[in-house]
C-alpha cells in the first residue's frame, strides 16, 4: 500500500549497472512501487540491451532503459531523466568520478553511494546503517551504505555497545560468499580455485572493512574499541555468517545478553533474533533484507559471542541502500524489501 501523503516515484539512474552490486538493486527496484528505473549505466556495457546485462530479469514485464555511458549522465540530469544516483561503483571509482564531473556529485536530489569511498563522513554523506542512526539518513541527501562484513558486525555488537558492556578489543570472524569480491574476473574467486574448501584472506588488521567496523563501534559505544578481522571465502555465491568474541566488563548470562538483543531489535524490520539453541544460517536469509542474529556467553559469562547471517548482496549492499532510500524520501522503511529467505 503507498504511504499516504508520499511523492509517488523517485527516478533512479543506477551507476555501475553491471556489477552485482548494481544487479541486485536494479532487480529490487523494479519491484519497488515507489522506484522508477529510469537510467543504467556502465562504461563496458554501454549502447547494449539492458537484458543483456540484468540477464535474470524479464523484459517483457518492465520496459528497461539501454545502457548509457557514465559520461552521459551530466546531460541526461540537466533533462530531468533522474533524481536520485545510486552509485554502485568499486571502491575509489565513485570519488574520482566526482572529481572529474562536479556536477555529478551535486546535483543529483539524493545520492546513495554503496562503495566505501565516503563511509568515513567525508563529503558531507551519512553512514547508511539504518538500525543504529535512523534520524540521521532520515535528513539526509547522501549516504554511504555501509560495507556488508560491517554491517553484519555492527548488528551483531550494536547492543553490547550501546549497553557499555564491551572490556576489550574484538575479534571477527567471517565467511563470505565469493560476490563479495566483485564481478571482475581474479584467480582466488575462480571455480577451480575456490570450489571444496575455503580460505582466509588479509587476516589482522590490513583488510579495509577494520576501520569501518571500529568507526562504527566507536561512535555506538562512546570511545575506542579495537577490532582483529579473520575473512574467509567460502565456495558459495553469496551471503555472509560472522562472528563476533568480545571481552566484556562484567560477567553476564546468555539469558541475560539475549534479553538485551531481545529487547534492542524488538520492532526491527530486518533484524531477527533467534530462540536461544538457534543459530544463524546464510541459506534462510538468502535474497532477503534481514538479518539473523543469535548470542550467547561463554568462559563464566565473560566473553560474548554473537553471531550473524545476511545476505552481503541484500542486506549487506542493495537492499539496504533501497532501506535507506525509504528513510530519505519518508517512506515506510521496509517498502517494497523481501523480508522473507529463500533456503532452496
């Protein structure tokens, strides 16, 4: 149902269409009642067929821009085709971009950047988490959408944060589908490379989600909170199962920490807390916007765990940026967003 009072359509130009990324917001915005798809564009795909590059859409339903080249933008802008960027670019790509073309980075009404390039504040954008600062993408007419390791981080120590519970640094683990990587071709994502077995990757410090995730962590809990990260890749396609083991400052029960989850994500759209003896699966959230979580504590009630799966192509990027478009326009948060997995 259209929410009442609503302007009725924001007209989307998608850059970066070809990645899966850019893919995966272009199917949800199709069938999204208040997203019109106005533009796609990607500098390798320009001039083709956009059923050539969103093969799993049916063209015979929604009547599909062709593919423009990202210089086309400005023009098509100045003619009104589009409101709001949705920028699905890799990460570096989106800035250098708007250095080049100004215009680009300023006019648009709403911007929604989905690499990393303005997760830090820079450039006046919000980070796009919309469980831990709400009000603020409600005001604001650009986002940064948070990283999918982060975002799944951030749901999973968010109330121990938010609560003061945190004594330590924290370690996060992960396995993460190989869409994760991008769309460009590399040998570690390969069939053959991959497929039986997976594998750590910039484990410590060095891989750049690290200071995402203690920016986040900083401002929930009021001061510094160090992170270790341990990716892994994992022969899947997509989704993402972390987690998170912190030190806390005083002991606490599982039933204690799970009433405070409990608690914080009642009335969450995208966040599910799981019955105590469940435990979070990348399969039941796939194709979803939400997010599983489960906790428990360990060592007499002084380390927690907690887990989480989402999908890194939903929840963990296009989904949530549709979730913050809603926030910015003033529509219901979980319009036109599948809440629902799809195990098989």
């Amino acid at each position: 149902m259209r929410p009442d009072g609503a302007r009725r359509h924001a007209r989307i130009a998608v850059l970066g269409a070809s990645g899966y990324t850019g893919q995966e917001f272009a199917r949800l915005a199709l069938a999204h009642p208040g997203l019109e798809l106005t533009v796609l564009s990607s500098r390798e795909h320009a001039g083709r067929p956009a059923a050539e590059l969103l093969p799993g859409l049916d063209p015979r339903i929604h009547t599909l821009p062709a593919v423009t080249d990202p210089a086309a933008l400005p023009g098509l802008l100045e003619q009104g085709a589009f409101d709001t960027l949705v920028c699905c670019l890799p990460h570096g790509a989106w800035r250098a971009l708007a250095a080049e073309v100004p215009a680009l980075a300023r006019l648009p009404q709403r911007i929604v950047d989905l690499s990393s390039d303005h997760r830090d504040g820079s450039g006046g954008y919000v980070y796009g988490l919309p469980e831990a600062f709400r009000a603020e993408i409600a005001d604001a007419a650009r986002v940064a959408n948070p990283g999918c390791y982060p975002t799944a981080a951030a749901l999973a120590m968010l109330p121990a944060a938010e609560h003061g519970w945190i004594g330590g640094p924290a370690m996060v683990s992960a396995l993460s589908g190989v869409s994760g990587a991008g769309r460009s071709p590399a040998l570690r994502t390969s069939f053959v490379e991959l497929d039986g077995g997976a594998a750590f990757y910039r484990v410590g410090v060095e891989h750049a989600h690290v200071a995402e995730m203690e920016r986040s962590l900083a401002r929930l809990a009021g001061s510094a909170v160090e992170v270790a990260f341990a990716p892994q890749l994992a022969p899947m396609a997509r989704g993402i199962l972390l987690t998170a083991t912190l030190p806390l400052a005083s002991a606490l029960t599982p039933l204690e920490v799970q009433a405070a989850y409990r608690e914080r994500y009642a009335g969450e759209p995208f966040v599910r807390m799981l019955d105590p003896g469940q435990w979070p699966e990348t399969r039941v959230v796939r194709a979803s916007n939400r997010c599983d979580l489960a906790v428990t504590t360990v060592h007499g009630g002084r380390t927690l765990v907690a887990t989480a799966a989402l999908d890194n192509l939903v929840k963990g990027a296009a989904g949530q940026a549709v979730q913050n478009l809603n926030l910015m326009l003033g529509w219901p948060e979980n319009w036109g967003l599948p809440a629902h997995g799809t195990p098989w």
